[in-house]
C-alpha cells in the first residue's frame, strides 16, 4: 500500500506563545535581576516576529485558497518590506493598512524597535562644553532611535504583545484563517 503525504508548517503561535512566556517572566523575577532586561526584549521581539509569521503563514494559506485566487503569492513573497507584504494582503481581507492608526501605528513602533534591535549600531557624541553634568542626556537625544534599550520595560513588552495579540485576530478574523502546522496521510 502506498500513501501521499502533505504537510504545512506554521509556527506563529508558538513564537506568540513564547513572547508571552517571556513577558510573564520578567515580570515574575525581582525587578534587581539581571535577567528582567533579556526577559522583555526578547518577549518584545518576539511579538514582533509573531506578527510577521503569521502574516506570512496567513498570505501561504491564501495562495491555495478559492476565495483568495486573486492573490498573488508569488508577487507576495517578492517582497522585502514588511509593510509591501501587509499590504498586499489588507485588499484582500478587507483591511486598510494605516501606520497613522492602531493598531498599525503601534506596528509600526513596533518595526522600528525590531530594526534598533537587529541591527544595533555604535555612535559617538562628539566632544560637548556643558555647564552641568545633567546636560548629557539632550546630547543622546538625536540619537534615541538606535536606542532600543531605553523602551525596554513592562509596560512596553505587555504593550507589544498586546498589540501582536491584537493584530493576529484582526487577520483571522478578517481572512477566516487560522493556519496551523499539520500534516495529513491519503491512502492511494
């Protein structure tokens, strides 16, 4: 006897589900820890990365989908900008995409604490005369989008996570898709 085998792997929810574990750690251990700071960036990138993956496994679902045959996948995976791939899909579910509005808006910081992160870059201040010590902190200022360590606290990883949460069950419940890993056995 011989079978045809067909899988999917999808993995949104359990980068979702590890934010969250991530988050509720943090906060569990003594605000003194050193690890409160990995804790919640971690969780914080990984709501992002949720958002992502999920996106991406909902625009795979549609590509094989009757109600979705105007999509194109292809076109779709083409795409290098996170924003071009969530916008391509918004037409299709019915879903303006606008970073000026949440939950987009909150995406969008989102992105850009994603990029501070991944893609973290020394600087320097140049050599300043102050009248007092407290003066320095202005100095960073301009400088304050490479850093994403400043926004790393409680209330901002809930805020990502929250906002994840949010987004995910917009696009499912927009698309009527929940794509799950499985995996299925026909026997020929």
């Amino acid at each position: 006897m011989s079978y045809e085998y067909y899988a999917e792997n999808h993995d949104w929810d359990l980068t979702l589900r590890a934010s969250w574990n991530l988050v509720m750690a943090g906060q569990a251990v003594k605000e003194k820890s050193e690890f409160v700071f990995s804790f919640f960036t971690g969780g914080m990138l990984l709501s992002f990365c949720a958002i992502e993956s999920f996106i991406n496994s909902t625009a795979f679902v549609m590509s094989g989908h009757e109600r979705y045959s105007g999509f194109n996948y292809g076109k779709y995976v083409r795409q290098s900008s996170f924003w071009n791939r969530f916008k391509m899909l918004g037409p299709h579910l019915g879903i303006k995409v606008d970073t000026s509005r949440e939950p987009f808006r909150m995406v969008e910081e989102m992105r850009v604490w994603r990029n501070a992160l991944v893609h973290s870059s020394p600087y320097s201040v140049e050599p300043t005369k102050l009248q007092h010590t407290n003066d320095s902190r202005i100095l960073h200022d301009r400088f304050r989008s490479k850093e994403y360590a400043r926004d790393v606290t409680v209330t901002r990883a809930k805020s990502f996570y929250e906002c994840a949460y949010q987004v995910i069950e917009l696009v499912k419940n927009a698309s009527g898709l929940e794509p799950r890993a499985m995996c299925s056995y026909k026997v020929l």
